[in-house]
C-alpha cells in the first residue's frame, strides 16, 4: 500500500510539473489572445479583480499590445526588469521611458495621464471627507502628494472650521529645520486662505519615518506661532516610500 501511494504520488508530481511546463511553453511561444482565457490579464481582472494580477499583468494591460516577436506580457516584463520597479516607471521620464523598444511617446503620455488621475482621485476624496475625521484618506491622499519625491518637501493642508480641506500647499523644500521652515510665511499663508486648522507634512525620501529632534522641536515652534492668530495644528505627518507617520498619534507634539 505504500509502495502504491509513494508510486502515486510520484505520477502527481510529474503530471503537476508537465502542467507547468505547458504554461511557460504557450506563454513563451504563443500571443496573449490564444491564452486560455483563464490566464489572459484582462480576464483574470474581470474575474478576480486588479489585486489578484502581478506587476507584469497589470502592464501589460496598460500597454494593450506588444511589439512584433514580443506579447505585451514580455514587454512589460523589459520594463519592470530595466526600471527595476512600478514606482521607478511611473516616475521615469520620456527620454528613458521611450528608449524601450515599442514604447513611445503616446505611451508616456497615457502614463502620467494615469498618474495624475489617481493623485485627483485622492484629492476628491479628502475634499469630500472631513479630513481629520478620516485619517486614512489623508494618509492615502499625502502618499500620492509626495509620490516620489527625490528632496524633503514641506507641505501644510489649509482646513476650514469644520476640517475639511481648502488647499495643499508645498511651502519649503530642502532638509526640514527650524532654520528652513518659517513660521512667519506659514502664519502668512494661513491668514491669505482663512484657514482656522492646518495639518502639517513633509517627506523623508530615504522612507525613515522617525521623526528627528528638528522635526519635533519645529512641530512645537509652529502650534506657538500659529496659536497667536488662532490657528490649530491638528497634526504633523512624516511620509515615506509607503508609509505614513502620524506625530499626533505618537505624542510627539
């Protein structure tokens, strides 16, 4: 009997490894659209939703087509193994984008369409919330404002008096210290947009979410500042690569 399993068992394994060959071979060998149906991108999303496709589907749906002797499927795949990752081809440039074989400007053009449209979906949503209120939509909503940024940015989100936002604004860019974020221009901005709340944010591009002395002590310097012409600081997030820290959450302010 188990001599019989074992024998069993050793079919099993050589039927599911044949299977996996014939996969490799028709996805190597064949167009995207003599794919079973099961296997195809487009299908697999309509069917299992776009969470269930790795990176390569994903952009290959994006990409539509392929080039002659190349599927979508391999196209992408060029991509993600040049760029080294999705976040590096949503931020590349044209010239380097385009020296991809198939991949032209109309491309490109589709892509950062596609990124602006997901960064005005994240502002629709924090304009529809009250935004303290939804944390997670504001942390969304700076991750895409921040979206791989190569330098420190600070940004202050301008609220009414119900919390909701009126505008973002990037005001200082460099290594955030009290030497480089003023006071004085933010209070200045507050007035001009009649915010009566601010929530602060700026970057760490190296994606360290630990908040610095500099970042606690100017954090406190602007509550005081901004206290005097009634101003309330709801809190101070520090954003990373995927990340987003909250100070308030932490009582570092």
């Amino acid at each position: 009997m188990v001599i019989f399993l074992q024998v069993a068992k050793h079919f099993a394994d050589m039927n599911f490894l044949l299977s996996q060959y014939n996969v490799l071979f028709w996805k190597n060998n064949m167009g995207i659209n003599q794919w079973p149906k099961s296997e195809q991108p487009r299908e697999k999303l309509l069917q299992y939703g776009a969470s269930r496709l790795s990176n390569a589907e994903l952009l290959a749906i994006f990409l539509r087509t392929g080039i002659k002797g190349k599927s979508a499927i391999e196209l992408a795949q060029e991509l993600l193994h040049r760029f080294g990752s999705i976040s590096n081809i949503l931020d590349t440039n044209l010239k380097s984008f385009t020296q991809v074989k198939g991949i032209g400007s109309a491309k490109y053009c589709q892509l950062k369409a596609t990124v602006e449209l997901v960064t005005r979906h994240f502002n629709g949503k924090v304009e529809e919330t009250h935004s303290y209120n939804n944390q997670d939509v504001v942390k969304k909503f700076l991750l895409c404002h921040f979206f791989n940024l190569k330098n420190e940015v600070f940004a202050c989100m301008f609220l009414d008096n119900k919390n909701k936002l009126i505008k973002i604004e990037n005001l200082f860019t460099g290594t955030i210290n009290q030497a480089q974020v003023y006071p004085r221009v933010l209070a200045q901005s507050c007035l001009e947009n009649n915010a009566a709340a601010v929530i602060l944010a700026h970057n760490h591009p190296s994606g360290n979410l630990k908040a610095s002395q500099s970042d606690i002590d100017i954090t406190k310097k602007l509550i005081v500042t901004l206290k005097l012409i009634d101003v309330r600081v709801l809190d101070h997030f520090i954003v990373g690569k995927n990340e987003v820290m909250s100070m308030a959450q932490y009582g570092l302010m």
